[in-house]
C-alpha cells in the first residue's frame, strides 16, 4: 500500500480494517485458485492498478 502498488491479500487477519477492496488491493479467500486468479486479473490489465 505504502509503494502505491495493488496488493493480493488473503481475506483473514486483524488488517483487513487497513484495507479497501478493490481500491487498495484485492481481497480472496486463502486457496491457491484464489490467489491466482486475482493475479491473472492484474496481470491482464495492469494499468487499471497502477496508483
């Protein structure tokens, strides 16, 4: 967040009152499908996520 970078963060954890889906990062449940798709949807249109 601090690089103004999009962060892919598992959705559990005590920071998640730090976080805004979607705007400061994309938030997916803890599996590896998960983790990669959201990946694959920054991957396909970075410029969309660049702050």
């Amino acid at each position: 967040m601090a690089t103004g970078k999009l962060i892919v963060a598992v959705r559990e954890g005590g920071y998640l009152e730090n976080m805004i889906d979607r705007e400061t990062e994309l938030l997916v449940e803890a599996n590896i499908e998960s983790i990669v798709r959201a990946i694959s949807i920054v991957a396909k249109d970075p410029e969309k996520y660049k702050n």
